[in-house]
C-alpha cells in the first residue's frame, strides 16, 4: 500500500485482515478519539468548533494548517494505529520514490518484494485549464473563501481548507457554499441595478 492518509489507511486495514499487508509513507498523525466512542460524543463539539472557527484562514494557525493540509493531507480519523498493529500491517514511514525491476523502492533504498501494488497517493486539484492568470507559485487559485479578487465572477467552491480545516467536511461545507452563494447574489444585484 502506498500512501498513508485517509484511503491508504482505510484499504490497508481491510486487506490485512486477510493478506500480508505492507504501508508505506509518514503518518499524518490522527484525531486522538474514535468517531463513535464516548469521548467523541463529549470531545466532538470543541473539535468542530476548533475545525470551524480557530482553525481558519484569519489566524495563524489555521493558515499554517491549511498549508499542511492542502499539500499533505489531514489528520486520519477512523483508523489508528494499534488497528493496524492488531491486523499486523508492516509500517514503513519512508516514501516510495522509486521502481526497480518492478518493485517499489523506498526513500532509504530498500526493494520491496511485494506481489501486488495499491497506490493510495491522494489527488491533487488541477486549475491549469482555467487559462487566466489567478494562480499562485503551488498551482493553487489566489482567492478568499473562494472569491477570485483577481477575476471578478469567478468563484471557487469545494477548495481543500477553502475557508477554514472544516470546509473538508460536513461541518464546513455549507457555510462555504452559502458564503459564495451571497457573493454571487450580491454581485448579480449590483449588475442588476447597474443595467437599469
């Protein structure tokens, strides 16, 4: 298996349970409770809280989170580590970086000898095709809360970190959409009052 976030954890932990099972990658830490213990039912709230509100683009924090999340994906939330321990998955924090003969190698040089490969590498939001100018150094729109300052009418919603670590989720999702509904509404108004 190679990547280590969300999917790459997921897909590791089901196919130990019934094959020899390798993952390769750092681990991106994790949200230190499980979704349906107790401890979420009291936990959750600040941590949506927290996803919301502290961790957003306006506070240092939150931009520096949405850096490591754009690039590098977040924090795994289902599975653990002591899940994978307990399925016997073989842990290896180097990066793929390479293949040999076929064969997976790893940041330290090591060939594994493995029979099959699931690349779990994530995706990565492409906008080259938007030929205008509004794309930062790391291919990413230059927008707030997905309002293009630099095209005006052009908008962005479902952005990794788009507003706050939240607007990945449930959570954060529709605030996004409705704060770039408004802005559309408001400039169609100001069109609108323009015309007439």
């Amino acid at each position: 298996m190679v990547g280590a976030s969300h999917s790459g954890l997921d897909i590791a932990y089901e196919l130990a349970e019934s094959r020899e099972t390798i993952l390769c990658g750092p681990s991106r830490g994790n949200i230190p409770f499980r979704p349906e213990s107790r401890r979420a039912r009291v936990l959750m709230p600040a941590a949506v809280f927290a996803f919301r509100h502290v961790l957003t683009r306006r506070t240092p924090l939150g931009r520096r989170e949405m850096n490591e999340v754009r690039f590098h994906g977040g924090p795994a939330f289902r599975i653990k580590q002591n899940d994978l321990d307990r399925r016997g998955v073989v842990r290896n924090q180097f990066r793929v970086t390479g293949v040999i003969d076929g064969r997976p190698q790893l940041g330290d040089g090591t060939i594994l000898q493995v029979s099959s490969v699931v690349w779990c590498t994530g995706f990565r939001q492409v906008f080259d095709w938007i030929g205008l100018p509004i794309l930062d150094q790391h291919g990413w729109p230059v927008e707030y809360r997905g309002v293009v300052g630099a095209a005006p009418g052009l908008y962005f919603c479902g952005l990794s970190f788009q507003y706050a670590f939240s607007s990945m989720v449930f959570p954060g999702v529709s605030r996004d959409a409705d704060y770039v509904a408004r802005q559309i509404a408001a400039r169609s108004a100001t069109a609108d009052r323009s015309a007439a």
